[in-house]
C-alpha cells in the first residue's frame, strides 16, 4: 500500500509543481494546492499506514496513532484559508489588469 501512496504522491507533486511553472495564475494557485494535497498524503504515509481502533480508554489491542490526522487536518483548513486568498487575489489582478498571465503582469507593474 505505500508503494501505491508514494506513486499518488510523486504525481500530485510533479503535476503540482508543472502548474506552479506555468504562467497563468489560476495555473499557479491549483498548482499550489496540488501541492499541499501531496503533503497531506505524503505526512499520512509517513505516519504509518496502520489499521486498527480509535485510542480510547477501552482496551484495544493496536490502535492508530490521531497526531498525523490532527496535522492533515489543521493543514486543510490552513490551505483552503490560503487558496480562497490566492483566488481573491488573482481575481482582483484580472479585474485591475484585465490579464493573468504572469508576463504582461511584470509588464504593467513596470
């Protein structure tokens, strides 16, 4: 299974990493978040991917460790809060620019 998780990682990393290379800003801002899902499953795997129970007071023989899903799940709020502001951001660009290429962006700052 973490062959199978290491691949899903190194995909959404090089596709991530492809977008933030690109020009478009709404390139750069799913590419970004390619990325942080990469992060998410990459942490996941480091963890171990174990089954078991949750770690309650009962006796459970094996149970899964909750700090790495505390963590992922901290960083998809953090990421979505992120993303909805590279959104707005980019929005606002387009509407004072009328343009998202990253170019013609350097071009008008200039």
């Amino acid at each position: 299974m973490e062959l199978v998780m290491a691949l899903a990682i190194g995909i959404l990393f090089t596709i991530g990493v492809y977008l933030i290379l690109s020009r478009s800003l709404l390139r750069i801002v799913l590419g970004t978040s390619l990325l942080t899902h990469g992060v998410h499953l990459l942490l996941l795997t480091m963890a171990g991917l174990k089954t078991g129970s949750a770690p309650v007071l009962g006796k459970a023989e094996s149970y899964v460790d909750p700090l790495p899903q505390a963590l992922i799940l901290t960083s998809i709020v953090i990421s979505f809060g992120v993303t909805a502001f590279f959104f707005v951001l980019a929005y606002r660009s387009y509407q004072v620019l009328g343009t998202d290429e990253i170019d013609s962006i350097k071009e008008a700052k200039e």
